[in-house]
C-alpha cells in the first residue's frame, strides 16, 4: 500500500511565500507524474502544476511565473514553491502521484493541506 503524506499548508498574507511538499511512503518502484491539484471553496477542482518523471514541468494558466513544482525521486517527494500568493490562491491543495508498484499503476491522493491567503 502506498500513502501520501503532504505539508506545509498555512494562512498567509496576499503576496507573501509558502512551500508544499508531499512525500510517498510504502512499496514503490518508480513515480511518474507527480501534480499539485487545488480545490476552492464552491468550484472544481483544478490542475496546479505537473512534473513527469523526467523534469518537465507544466502549470496551470493561474499559477505560472508564481509558483515552481520540483521533485525529489531519491526521496519520492514533490514540492510546490508559491510565490507572489493571491487571495484566489486560497484552496486545499491536494498532491496526487502516479506511482508502479510491481507490476500495476496506481493514481495515489494525499489528503489536502489547506492554504488561506488573507489579509
């Protein structure tokens, strides 16, 4: 079984920094896409920002040029560096890792931390 753990959800005021990192933890032979997925209150759910196994990166039009995915594979985390951080901001981010485990693929949800940004 593979868990999801992530951190470092907080209030902040607009235009200030936060850091978001999620980490895979149980029987995992490789990650391939790890994503950030954000939910607000009372809309849908959207993608944040995407890292293939490889490094590249993709970001949602909202995000771009404020916020940096990375990956750590030694240590089957992710991170989500926000920057410049707006009141639209404000949603439970939730990390999301496509994960092979022997021989099957299996999409894996962290649990959400959540980010209020508020002045």
């Amino acid at each position: 079984q593979v868990q999801l753990v992530e951190s470092g959800g907080a209030l902040v005021q607009p235009g200030g920094s936060l850091r978001l990192a999620c980490a895979a933890s149980g029987n995992i032979f490789r990650i391939h896409d790890m994503n950030w997925i954000r939910q607000a209150p009372g809309k849908q759910r959207e993608l944040v920002a995407s890292i293939t196994d490889d490094g590249r990166a993709n970001y949602g039009d909202a995000v771009r040029g404020r916020f940096t995915i990375s990956r750590d594979n030694a240590k089957n985390a992710a991170y989500l560096q926000m920057n410049d951080l707006k009141v639209d901001d404000t949603a439970v981010y939730y990390c999301n890792f496509v994960i092979l485990t022997g021989l099957a693929f299996h999409d894996v949800w962290g649990q959400g931390t959540e980010v209020t940004v508020s002045s």
